[in-house]
C-alpha cells in the first residue's frame, strides 16, 4: 500500500509539468487527477492507520473493564439478561456492518465489521453454552464459530478474518481421525477466497500466500493417518510450481514462502523414506483422504499444465507417482527406489543448474546429494573417523562445486557485455 501511494503521488506531481510540456492535454490531466486523487483517497493513511489501532485499544479496555464488572456480578443477573448482554457485542457488529454496506465504506471498516461480527457470533454461542451447560469438546465450539464466519468472510471480503479463521482451522487440525471430515469442510470453505486473492491483481496475493500454506496444512492433517506421503508430495508439487512461477517475476524472498520450503520439505520426506522403515506404512483408507487426494491431484494438473515446459513440473510428477507405488509395497522395495531417485535428481538439478545458469538448481542439486551420503553414512557401520573425512571431502567438493560455478557466470556475463 505504501508503494501504490508513492506512486500514485509522485503522479500527481508530475501531471502539471506534462500539462505544460504539452504531452497531455488539460482535460486529460483533470480527469486523470481525478481519477487518481480518488485512488488515493482508498489508501489508509498512517493517521487512518495509527487512529484504528488506537481506537481499537480504548474500545478494548473499556471492554474489559465492563466485563471484570459483569463477572463479578454475573451470577446475580437472570438468564434472558446475560443472554441479552451477551448479544451487545453481535448486535453491535450487525450495525456496523449494516452501516459499511450502506455507505459502501472502505477497506478498514469491512476489516472491523467482518471481525466484530465474527467476534459477536462467538461470545453470544460461548454464553448460551455455559448458561444451558451444554457440552463438547474445544473443537465442536470452533467448528460451529468458522461456520458462522464463512458469511461475514465472503460477505466483506476480509482479510484479516481470513487470517483468523486459517488459524483456528489448523488450530482444530489436531491430527485426530474423528474430526477429518469437519476439518475437510471448513479448510475447503476457505479455497475460493485464496484463489481469487491470490490472483496478480490481489493487493493481499503476498499475505494469501502464507495463509495458503496454514490451510494447505490443515487439509493435509487428514491423510496424516492414513497415508501421508502421498498427499504431502502433492502438497509439494503444488507449491513448487507456483513457487517457481513467482519466482520468474523475480519477487523478494519474503514475498516467495512457497519457493524454499517446498524444496526443502521434499529433499526432507526423500531422506526420510530412504532411510525409516515406517515411512511408507498406511492404514485404514476413510473417504476424505481420497477427497483431500483428488482436489490435490486436481490442482497439480492444473499448475502441470501452467509448467509442463519445465524440468521441475516432471520432476513432481514423478515424484508423486513413485512415492504412489507405497500402497503396493510398504517398505525394502520403496526404500531403495527413493534412493535411486534421490540421487539421480541429485544430479539432473545439478547438471541443470550449471547449464542453465542457475545457483537456485545447482545447490538445490548438490544438497539432495550431500543429504542423500549424509543419510547413508549414519545407515552403515562406518567409524567415525571415515565419517569426518566423508564429510570434509564432500563439503570440500561443495563449496569448489559453487566456486567454479560462480566463476563460470562471470566469464559469460563478460563475454555478453
């Protein structure tokens, strides 16, 4: 937002001077003023900014203040009254929700409209709980809540219940078979609002991406007992591609949380079905696994087909299809074909970062090597001094590897220039 105002203002300044210049006419310089002095009026100022915060902090503790007041003296009130105070948080919501739609207010007020009411619907469910004692589990009360927060969500577009509610989603994730399907249903509520959000246009694309990633963990608590490698090289694929594709634009590191630890999390799941005897082990099938595999699936053609001139795009696929073959054999079998295929992508990164000129490649491909010795080393009874002298020779292959390779670049870029 501060870029988009920086710019838009530096516009401005320059309007007058190509109205002069005679590069644009009067009446275009007008209306382009226009134009943009209403784009700028949508950007929240640090004043706007600086004000809510304070707001919300006064509205806070004087919240507080009348709720230590009303717990000392909750039990004194009948039923239909605490009911009734409990409603004052909701029903404040609703009018300032009515009153965002009716105006058409702008983002800060759907952001605290969506939340409040939100917030409402939560403390007036919590109240009628404890009031009629009703029972059940921390889950069964935030299932209900996100439910109530899907139309408020959609409804003002909200991120920042987004981030909310991603979180309390992963928060009920708790890996626990019983809750699959209700942890199914909220996370994939939650899916069309990041595909529109993460679109190129999205001033919250960059922040979209890191929720993606909480909700993409949640769906994939479902396959966690039945067979979670299948899922999370899915998981993978898709992150890497898209990881890539941002990547191409040249985006900063904190703007890219897709590109690193897709690679990462896959050098890790390789290393750990080469070596454990218990990674590939899967039990009963239930009908969401096939559903959280099957949207998965569904999503990785499409970003396939984004990608298909790609290296890394045939590199996931098979990846996906190898790490498949553990429905038919749970452990020698799939051991030494992750090997095989750890060390022979090993290579074809490497070999493609050096021709492609690529550092991301080489030393994505000289990592799964060195994990993959590394892994081998600690798997056979070798002494410790062949160890160390393992990993002397090969830290020293590395790092004359990289220094090569960097050498290389520059002898190219000079030729170029």
């Amino acid at each position: 937002m501060a870029g988009k105002k920086s710019n838009i203002n530096w516009l401005l300044k320059e309007l007058p001077f190509l109205r002069e210049k005679g590069i644009i006419s009067a009446e275009a310089a007008e209306n382009l003023e226009k134009h943009y002095q209403a784009e700028l009026d949508k950007v929240p100022s640090m004043q706007k900014i600086f004000s809510l915060i304070v707001g919300i902090i006064g509205i806070v503790m004087i919240a507080g203040g009348v709720i230590l007041f009303l717990n000392h003296n909750w039990d004194m009130f009948p039923k239909v009254v605490r009911i009734g105070i409990a409603a004052i948080p909701l029903f404040c919501g609703a009018v300032i929700s009515y009153y965002t739609i009716l105006n058409e207010k702008g983002v800060l007020w759907r952001e605290a409209s969506a939340v409040f009411t939100s917030t409402g619907a939560a403390v007036l469910a919590g109240v009628i709980s404890q009031i009629y004692h009703i029972g059940g589990e921390f889950s069964d009360f935030m299932f209900m809540i996100l439910l109530l927060s899907v139309v408020p969500l959609y409804l003002f577009r909200s991120i920042g219940l987004a981030t909310l509610y991603a979180c309390f989603t992963f928060s009920v994730s708790n890996w626990n078979p019983s809750d699959r399907w209700r942890v199914l249903l909220v996370a994939l509520l939650l899916v069309p609002f990041l595909i529109y959000y993460l679109q190129a246009k999205s001033p919250y694309k960059v922040w979209c991406r890191y929720i993606a990633i909480l909700n993409a963990v949640a769906l994939f608590s479902i396959s966690a007992s039945v067979y979670s490698p299948l899922t999370a090289a899915i998981f993978i694929g898709i992150f890497m591609l898209g990881g890539l594709e941002i990547e191409d634009k040249h985006e900063g590191f904190f703007r890219n949380p897709w590109f690193v630890p897709s690679f990462v999390l896959a050098i890790i799941m390789l290393a750990s079905g080469s070596s454990s005897e218990y990674f590939f082990k899967f039990r009963e099938i239930h009908w969401t696994y096939w559903t959280v595999a099957g949207l998965a699936a569904a999503a990785f053609a499409f970003m396939f087909y984004r990608n298909q001139k790609r290296f890394e795009s045939f590199w996931c696929l098979l990846f996906i299809i190898l790490t498949a073959g553990g429905f038919a054999d749970e452990n020698f079998v799939m051991r030494i074909i992750y090997n095989v295929f750890m060390g022979l992508s090993g290579i074809a990164f490497m070999r493609n970062g050096f021709v492609y000129k690529s550092f991301a490649g080489f030393n994505i491909g000289a990592l799964m090597i060195c994990v993959l010795v590394a892994c081998r080393f600690f798997d056979k009874d070798i002494g410790l001094l062949y160890r160390s002298l393992g990993f002397i020779l090969l830290g020293s292959a590395f790092v004359t590897a990289n220094v090569i390779f960097a050498r290389r670049n520059k002898e190219v870029k000079n030729e170029e220039a």
